[in-house]
C-alpha cells in the first residue's frame, strides 16, 4: 500500500487521535494544569512507539519534559529531525468560546469549508506537529520511510522554552540532523500555499507603577496624590510618536532594513486590504507610516500592550484611588535586534518616564532572537516541492510576524537551517477563544511532509 493510500485508509483513526490529544489541557503557563502537560508527554511519546520509533523517551527537564523519538534506517541515509510542542496557551477567557475549549468540535468555516476542529491547540501546535507523527506512521507501514527521523516535541514553547536550549547543548550528537521540520506557523491560504522564510523575534515585559503606599479614597486624594493608572497611561502612551515609530532610544539601531527590491518582491504575495479589514470588522488599518500592512507584520518591529490593570475591576462603582498598576508588554522584533538588549533600553526608558510621584519596577519575562532561513537551500528546494506536488502551485516564501525563538537557536547551536513548514490559516484564532485547523489542512500536511521526505533524499543525493 502507498503513503498516500494508507493516508486515506486510516484518515478517522487519523483525525480521532488527534481529537484525543486536543482534550488533554496541557497548558505550561498555569500551575492547576501540571498534571496535564505530563499526561501529554506521555501520549506523544506512546503515539511516537505505535508510529514505528525505535526509541521513544520523557526527557526530564528542569520543567516540562521533552519528548525524544527516533528512527534510523540507515546510518548513511539523510536525517530528518521534526521539532513541535505539546503545550498550549490558556484558553482564558472560557465565556469567549463558541463550545469548550479542550472537548473538541468539527464546524464548517467560511475559511474551511470541509470543516475546522475547534479547540486549544489545533492549530498551535497539536495539530501541526502531529501530523509529523501521522506521517512517519504511514511511511513506515507502508515500508517508504526514505530517510532516517528524529523527532523532539517539547512542553514549554509557550512560556519561552526556558530549558529548551539546556536540552539542545547538551544533545547535540542526539539531534544531529541534515534538516529540522517545524510546522508551527501558517500559509496564505489553501490556494496560495506559502513557506515561512522569515520570523520576528520577541521581547516580554511587565511593569509595575506604584503611587501611595495603599489604595486611597477618590475623594479624600483625588487630585492630590498620583494615580499610578493615569500615569501609567501616559507613560504607555510616551513609546509611540504620531507616526507608530517606537520612541525608545536606540531601538531601531540595529534593525535590518530591506532593499526597494525586497520589499516589492514580499509585497508581490496575494493580500486583499479590504477582505483583511473585514474578517476582523475594522474600518482601518494601523501601523507604522511608511510600510504596507505586509511589512508592518513581517519586516518591520512592534510595541504592544498585552495586559493593564489595576483598581477596582469588580461590579459595580468603588471610588478608589489604587495603590498600584501594571501592564504586560511585548515588542516583536526583526534582525538584527537582539532582545536582551531591546529589554534593556526599554527598562532604562521606561523609568525615564516616571514624575518622581510614582516609584517603577520593570521586568523581563522572556524573549527571543529574529530569524531569515535560506529559500536556497536543500531543505527549502525539497518543501517546494513537496508543497507544489500536494497542492498543485509553486509556495510563495513569506515572512511571517510571529515568534518562534528556538529558530535561531538551532541555527547557532545545531547548524542548520529549520524549515518553516506551517499548514495552518492567519484566521485560525491562535492564542485567541475558538482556536480551530481545518481538517484538510490537516491532513494535506501529513501528505506534503511525506513528500517532503521523498524529495530531500532524491536532492540530497543530486
């Protein structure tokens, strides 16, 4: 039997399993969730030993596990090695979801017509790298498994794979590779396939600001004593100038800028301002002066306020002047902006801003490095062809504004360059209520990845 022809035999054992995965809450961020991350380690690893690997293993970590998989066919053969993770974002806020976040439903979609399945995880990352799983499952038993595979799928990519890098160096031998698969970002769309040659890197930060020593009443201060919210505002509010240019000295010191060339070829990928603007019902877009919607999320770095609170929230009206308010900020960046370094400026900024009524406390979260990946390379030639092979068209290289910082550690560290293979939609709702990836996404990517294979051994041997 073919790839292709078990593919298709076993598409609803297939889909179930992936159902199954989907219902376990793996969420690394939230401590209640604990359990539950383990209990996915633990499938990932069981699914990778029913798949054919000859070595499935939990890796201890000093926090969520990796799970380590393996089959070689012949120490001679290339070597593939497919990165994922396991773990999800919150689903917070639960009223926000049309049905339960982690009790999975099939709907049709506008965007997924043959239908989408609606859960945390689908599309990032559980769907995406478990068709890796259901491809080498279906190479193996139909006996086409052309080249060796690695697979190393991790638990904290969501709360910046702090130990990820600590596995990396001290396992370089283990996960020596010729390529590295990810497939944990997304396409134009179905009839404009795309490949990812280009990620943002990231800067996390929270702030804190603090007027009186406690919350004080509205009436009695009001007027007289700084309140750190309307204050904190305005100090948000100082990192934009009129045009979106990010204020913070130096910011823009390294930032890599494109050539007209560059430029015009990445605005060459199909976009419609108007359907953009639409499926999000605005009436406007926002950014950056001097750059197109496409630059602004692909090329060019970003400051936004994630999170702000303080006070009272609660129902009702308290005529309270807080004590404290805080908000939670991130900045996308592109190369070659180094992130510690942006965290850096933005602290020693940011203070800068204070009147000396307020006392200020900034801290890093995490972050991460920019990334380019060759459009020349082997691995890159071979997901071309692998993609025009499965959805008839050549993919458009794109760059994509999303992060994913263990791009440029696998760079530096295993030295080679990740492919970017994502077969999810822009409108998938990642990190948002009613996450979902279509169904014939999924399972095209389990079909393309098995072609990949078959074309990185045919051009590695060329």
């Amino acid at each position: 039997m073919s790839v292709n022809n078990y593919i298709q035999t076993h598409k609803e054992r297939f889909l179930n399993e992936l159902l199954d995965l989907l219902r376990i809450p793996s969420v690394s961020a939230d401590p209640k969730f604990k359990d539950d991350v383990f209990k996915a380690a633990e499938f990932v690893k069981e699914s990778l030993l029913k798949a054919g690997a000859d070595v499935a293993e939990v890796c201890e970590t000093a926090g969520y596990p990796i799970v380590y998989g393996e089959k070689i066919v012949d120490p001679n053969l290339p070597t593939v090695l497919v990165y994922g993770h396991y773990d999800v974002q919150p689903a917070d806020p639960y009223e926000l979801w049309d049905s339960p976040p982690f009790e999975p439903v099939i709907k049709k979609t506008p965007n997924h017509p043959e239908g989408a399945i609606f859960a945390r995880g689908s599309a990032d990352d559980k769907g995406q790298f478990y068709m890796h799983v259901k491809a080498f499952e279906a190479m193996m038993a139909s006996g086409d498994l052309p080249c060796n595979v690695k697979f190393m799928i991790e638990g904290e990519e969501e709360v910046g794979s702090d130990n990820l890098e600590t596995f990396v160096l001290e396992n370089k031998e283990k996960l020596k590779s010729d390529v590295i698969l990810i497939s944990d970002t997304h396409m134009i769309s179905m009839q404009d396939p795309s490949i990812t040659v280009g990620l943002r890197g990231l800067t996390y930060m929270e702030v804190e600001v603090t007027g009186a020593n406690r919350d004080l009443h509205s009436g009695t201060y009001g007027g007289a004593v700084a309140n750190p919210i309307n204050v904190l505002c305005k100090m948000i509010a100082s990192l934009r100038d009129e045009n979106e240019h990010i204020t913070i000295p130096g910011f823009y010191d390294k930032v890599q800028e494109l050539s007209a060339e560059q430029r015009e070829r990445l605005n060459e990928a199909p976009f419609d301002l108007e359907e953009y603007k639409s499926k999000l019902e605005i009436d406007e877009v926002h950014g950056e002066k001097g750059f197109t919607t496409i630059e602004r999320v692909g090329i060019r770095p970003t400051l936004d306020v994630n999170g702000i609170w303080g006070g009272y929230t609660g129902e009702g009206a308290k005529t309270v002047l807080p004590s404290k308010a805080y908000a939670k900020i991130s900045m996308r960046l592109v190369p070659d902006q180094d992130w510690k370094e942006i965290a850096k400026l933005f602290e020693d900024y940011f203070k800068s801003l204070a009147p000396a009524s307020v006392k200020v406390k900034v801290r890093s979260h995490h972050g991460g490095s920019p990334a380019v990946v060759s459009d020349t390379s082997v691995g890159y030639r071979a997901a071309e062809a692998a993609m025009e092979e499965t959805f008839g068209k050549r993919p458009i290289p794109t760059r994509e504004g999303g992060s994913i910082p263990i791009v440029a550690l696998f760079q530096k560290e295993l030295g080679s360059d990740p492919i970017l293979f994502g077969f999810g939609l822009d409108t998938d709702a990642l990190h948002s209520p009613n996450e979902h990836y279509g169904v014939q996404n999924y399972f095209i990517g389990i079909e393309t990845i098995a072609a990949f294979f078959r074309h990185f051994k045919k051009l590695s041997e060329a």
